[in-house]
C-alpha cells in the first residue's frame, strides 16, 4: 500500500492512515505493507518504486492526486506491478449506482443522457461508463458554468453524475422535472471492492484494465449493493467480485 497523502485533509498524519488500512486489510488475510511517496520529489518517489519488492504481488495505491497517481501507476506498471487505486473503486461504485438507478426506473443503457460534473475527480469514468453501456456523454467543468449553467446542460439528461468534491445544490429550479443525481462515493463506501479485487489481481499478472471494473459494476448493480456504503466487505459478495474479476482478467474484450 503506497501513497504521497496529496488527497488528505490537511493535518492528516499519512503514517498513521496507511497503518489504520494496512491493519484492515490485515484482518482480511491480506499480508499487507506500506511505503510512503514524497509528494513534492518525484526523484525521490522514483526510488521509493524502485524498491517496491519484487515479491508483491499487487500495489494498492491510495490518497493520491489523480494526476500523480496516473504517474505513479505507470511507473510502477512498466516494472510488471499489478495497481489498483482507490479511484478504481470509487469509480465502480458510482457506475454500478448508476446502472442501479437506470435498471430501477427502467430506462435503456445504451439509450440514456449522462452529464457527468468534473470528471477530472475520476479521470477513467468516461472509459468506464463507456464499457458498461452508457453511449450518451456529456462531460461538464466549473470553469464552463458561466457560459453552461449546470441547469441548462442537464435539462435534458437522464443521469447528473456530479463528482465534484462539493457539489452544488441540485441544479433544477423547483417545479422541473430533474434527472436522477448521483454524487461521487466516499472512499469509506467503496472499500468493500477492495478485498475481491486484490485476491484476483494477485493471481494475475499485467495492467488492471477497464473491462474488470466494468465486470465488478455490473456484478454489484445486477445485486443491487450499491443501494448501501459499501464499507464492510462479506465474504459472499468478495468471493462474486474475485470471481468476475479473475473472469475479465483472463478474457478481456478485443483479445
């Protein structure tokens, strides 16, 4: 488990969060340990990967900014590691919420308007939203608000998925019908991906594509779990994610 701590709230004592996870994933079976990034030396992260033992069997990348975290992967990727980042798991979790919703109110995938708020908090979503059948996109920034209210750039969309930080009340004036609204998962919600996806990835060798996020959402919408916080892992639901997991991993789409 390795991290820089960009991503925690000032104060934070990244230390002590990378051994409060370490200790959970502990109690989960996992032999888990920690390396800290220098957030402000890449020279010096550079040799922190370096020494990323050659027995680890994947690297859980946590609390980085999503730009440095996308260097970090890389790195770590070309020496042969297996990554996951906690956006990975956010990610599934807001797609599979909705699949949820457009399965609910039976609308059509591949027939429904998305507007997705500040796409750069989960830079894969669209790649993502893409290999679960969403074909209808529209990606919204807080820089284009002047010139593209968020109420006139939704009034036609199915799905608002806001993963702003701090979103904004819901854009639509009272007596507007309003697309469904989904906000970006807390890490905490999401955490009970993590287990089935390491045990899979552990088996496996490569890059974690986007085709086994896309199996894990839609795993957890076809269950309806992401209707509660997905924080707690059980072992039915790890045993099912692995198993999808391990599935994508070995038959990815195109190959």
């Amino acid at each position: 488990m390795i991290s820089d701590g960009s991503r925690l709230p000032p104060g934070s004592e990244l230390s002590a969060v990378l051994a409060g996870q370490a200790r959970w994933l502990r109690n989960l079976g996992f032999d888990a340990s920690t390396a800290q990034l220098n957030a402000d030396d890449l020279d010096a992260s550079a040799h922190t990967l370096g020494a990323v033992r050659g027995d680890v069997s994947a690297v859980y990348l946590v609390h980085t900014a999503a730009e440095r975290a996308w260097r970090v992967r890389q790195s770590l990727e070309h020496t042969g590691h297996v990554v996951v980042t906690d956006d990975d798991l956010r990610a599934v979790v807001a797609a599979a919420h909705l699949l949820t919703e457009l399965h609910r109110t039976k609308q059509a995938t591949n027939q429904s308007a998305v507007v997705i708020a500040d796409s750069d908090e989960l830079p894969d979503i669209g790649a993502l939203l893409t290999a679960i059948g969403i074909r209808n996109m529209l990606f919204w920034r807080q820089a284009d608000a002047l010139a593209f209210p968020l109420d006139q750039v939704t009034r036609d969309a199915d799905v608002l998925l806001d993963l702003r930080a701090a979103p904004a009340p819901h854009p639509r004036t009272e007596g507007q019908d309003s697309p469904m609204f989904i906000r970006l998962p807390a890490l905490t919600d999401a955490l009970a991906v993590l287990p089935g996806l390491l045990i899979a990835l552990t088996e496996s060798s490569g890059r974690l594509h986007i085709d086994v996020l896309a199996a894990i959402a839609q795993l957890l919408a076809a269950t309806a779990v992401p209707e509660m916080p997905l924080a707690t892992p059980g072992l039915a639901l790890t045993d099912e994610i692995a198993w999808v997991a391990r599935q994508a991993l070995s038959h990815p789409r195109g190959r």
